[in-house]
C-alpha cells in the first residue's frame, strides 16, 4: 500500500515538473506546401494560448493537459486544431493537426524576434506635429510631418491605409509602411498627414458596423483640414484605401493622387478572387475549387442584395470545408461587407481629372494586379496618369517568394525601395 502512495507521489511529482518545465514561450513553424507558418504557444499556470503571427492572430485561446506518458496535448477550440508532442529536455516534437491534415511541427523555447530594418529611428531632419480631428462622432490623431524649409507650396498627402483598423503608421506584423513612405517623402521636401484609423484604440469598438463610405468620409475631412495649410494637397492610399483615394477623385477632391495596391475592379470580383487564390493554395481539386467558390458566389450576391443568407446548397462540398465555409458566410453578414461588395469605382474613373500614379505588384494575391491594371488603363481617360507594375511585388509591396499573406511577417522589408523612388520621382513632376 505504502509502494503504492509513493508511485502515485512520484508520479504527479514527476508531472509538476514536466508541466513547470515547459511553462513560458514556445515557438515553431508548421510548413504549409512550401510556406513557413510561425506560432508561437504561451504556456502558463493558469492557461494556454497561441499566436500565429503571420496571420496577426495573438492570444488565441487554448488549452493544455500533460498526459500521464508526458505526451503534451494541445486544443485550440477556436479553429478546430490540436497539437500532441512530448519533451526530449530541449524541444516538444509532434504534430499539429486541423481540417483532417497533419503537420509535423517541433516547439523550441523562446518567442519569434522579427527585424524591420526600414522603420524610422530618430533623430529624424524633418519635424513632426500632432494635428487631430473630429468626424461622425469619433477624433482622429494624426502625424503631420513637414519637411525643412516647408511652407504653404510644399505639397502635401494624406495617407488612407488598407482595410482593417489601423494606426497611422498601418502598422501590421511588425511593419510601418506609411511611417517608411512618410520619411522618404519628407527627405525628399514632401510633407504627409497620416492619422489612426476611426475607433483605433477604443474598447468594444466594432469596425465591422462602418463602410468604405465612412471611411472615404474620414479621409475627406483630413484633406480639408490640410487644404488650410497647403496650396496642393494630395491622396496617397493603399488597398482600400487607394479605392477611397479613387472614389475622392472622381468627385474632384485631391489634386492629385497615388494609389498602392487599389482595388479597381468591383468589390464582388475582387473578394471572389481573392476567396478563390486562398482556397486554391489549400491544394484542393479543380471541382472541389469550383464547388466551393459557387457556394461563396451564391452568398455575395445574396449579401450584396441586402438580403439574409438563409440556405446555401454545400452538395460535393467536404465535410471539412462546409463548416469553414458556413462560418465564414456568417462573419460576412456585416454592413461593411455588403457595402464593399457593391464598391465598383470603375464606373466613374472617366470623371478623373486630376494627375493619378497607380502602382501594383504582380505577386498581389489580394488585389490582382493584371485584372486592376486594366481597369485603371481603360478607365482613365480624362486624366494625366501613370500606371505601373513592379514585377515580385507583393500587396505590401515587398519582395516576396508566392505573394502569400503569410510570408508579410517573415519579411524583413518593409516596402520595395524602387516603390518609395517611382512614388518620390512622380511627385516632383507635379
């Protein structure tokens, strides 16, 4: 009986330190067909979570069991994953398991350091002021950079960053591009104004509830605010928000404007590429590929109608994939959503007037370079402009290996140095 208490002492003495061995960080990377997918788990006594960087995801819930073999068993409810691995005393090797696939992944001590050798450190030969607004019940902070000698004819841009909310630097996975473009411009006498996107940094804010036209609407009172300061005042905006750098310009806005990455073609097309790009990189059949998009066709055009979605036909869908889809159809049931599927700019690019540089990347997974270049070259027909294409560019515009959205956190650059030139040189043209 005795030897019997001692094994069982024994025991969960041995699982205590098992469990207080592996508490802190740990860190690996799942390899995706070819692409490096990090995570990185926090084991603590109290709770586990996980992080996946390159999808910006941090503090997913998870939970954690040492089993009695010492395996470490990991479930990450939250999408569908587990992760089983035992300690050799320097690494926790075993798979990550999700959708019905299996991926070998090894665990090492430590969190994932990341270098970003663009951002700006000061001290800076340029000066910066603080300048905020108020819009539609929200206030907005803001940097103004002014360039030495700045005065009323220095020209000016506000930048508009990319869906999602964002600081005025739109900084994602690390990177600060607008706070790169901004210090380019101003060394080169070029004064910017970027500002935190609405709701940025305010409890139980939901971005979902606002439209492009919300923030086109934003963007407008930024430029008014600068035209009070400057002779020439500009929009330079990425993503989505080149799209709102388009729809001021149709309605004679900006004196000029820049756009990265816009989004020219319909929203409903563009989702559906980018829905296709993201479900074909899951290796799946071309019928299956066909099947599921069908499906995500069917629910655009019922969001994009203003109606529910009610009853959607998964017949030849996988089990697997159903429920990502059906999850997916309800996350798109917002009022953003149905109004960037009813965004279609190129309609009206022939009321542009003003001069446009529009650059694209042709490894954009996002917004298809090709489809949009051809939009933006047919459509403008009233304006000086110039369209250009930087070949193994990204939507970032990074150079990349496959253009993917997980490669943007493992990138060191920021922004292609050729973009930030043809960006600075366009502009002195003016």
């Amino acid at each position: 009986m005795k030897s019997t208490r001692l094994l069982f002492v024994m025991l969960w003495a041995w699982l205590a330190l098992s469990v207080q061995a592996q508490e802190g960080a740990w860190k690996g990377e799942l390899d995706f067909q070819g692409t490096k997918l990090p995570l990185v788990f926090h084991f603590a006594d109290n709770g586990c979570t996980m992080d996946s960087p390159s999808q910006g995801a941090k503090g997913i819930p998870a939970q954690r069991e040492i089993l009695a073999d010492g395996t470490v068993r990991v479930t990450i409810a939250a999408i569908g994953a587990t992760f089983e691995g035992k300690n050799d005393g320097n690494a926790i090797r075993g798979t990550f398991t999700q959708m019905g696939m299996e991926f070998p992944l090894i665990l090492m001590p430590g969190t994932l350091q990341v270098n970003r050798p663009q951002t700006p450190v000061p001290p800076f030969p340029y000066r910066e002021e603080t300048v905020s607004f108020a819009n539609d019940g929200f206030t907005f902070e803001g940097t103004l950079v002014l360039p030495v000698h700045c005065d009323r004819n220095t020209p000016v841009v506000v930048m508009v960053t990319g869906s999602g909310l964002q600081n005025r630097d739109e900084e994602m996975f690390g990177h600060k591009p607008f706070a790169v473009i901004a210090d380019a411009l101003a060394r080169q006498g070029i004064a910017s104004y970027r500002y935190d996107d609405r709701g940025y940094g305010l409890e139980g804010y939901q971005m979902d509830a606002y439209t492009t036209g919300d923030f086109a609407s934003d963007a407008q009172v930024a430029l008014r605010l600068m035209r009070k300061r400057f002779g020439k005042v500009g929009v330079l905006g990425h993503s989505e928000g080149g799209t709102i750098a388009l729809m001021m310009a149709e309605q004679g806005m900006p004196d000029f404007i820049v756009t990265l990455a816009a989004m020219a073609a319909s929203g409903k097309e563009t989702l559906m590429r980018q829905n296709r790009a993201s479900m074909a990189s899951l290796g799946l059949s071309q019928g299956i590929l066909d099947t599921c998009c069908a499906v995500v066709q069917q629910a655009f055009e019922v969001l994009a109608e203003g109606k529910k979605v009610e009853q959607l036909s998964f017949e030849g869908v996988p089990a697997e994939l159903k429920l990502v889809l059906e999850s997916s159809v309800k996350q798109c049931d917002t009022p953003y959503l149905r109004y960037l599927l009813n965004v279609d700019v190129s309609k009206s690019l022939d009321k542009v007037k003003c001069p446009v540089l529009a650059l694209n990347g042709t490894k954009d997974t996002q917004v298809d370079c090709a489809s949009n270049i051809q939009v933006l070259e047919s459509g403008l027909i009233n304006s000086r402009h110039e369209i250009k294409k930087f070949e193994g560019l990204n939507h970032l515009f990074q150079h990349c290996t496959t253009g993917s959205v997980l490669e943007y956190q493992q990138i060191e650059e920021t922004i292609a140095p050729e973009v930030l030139q043809a960006i600075i040189g366009w502009l002195k043209t003016l």
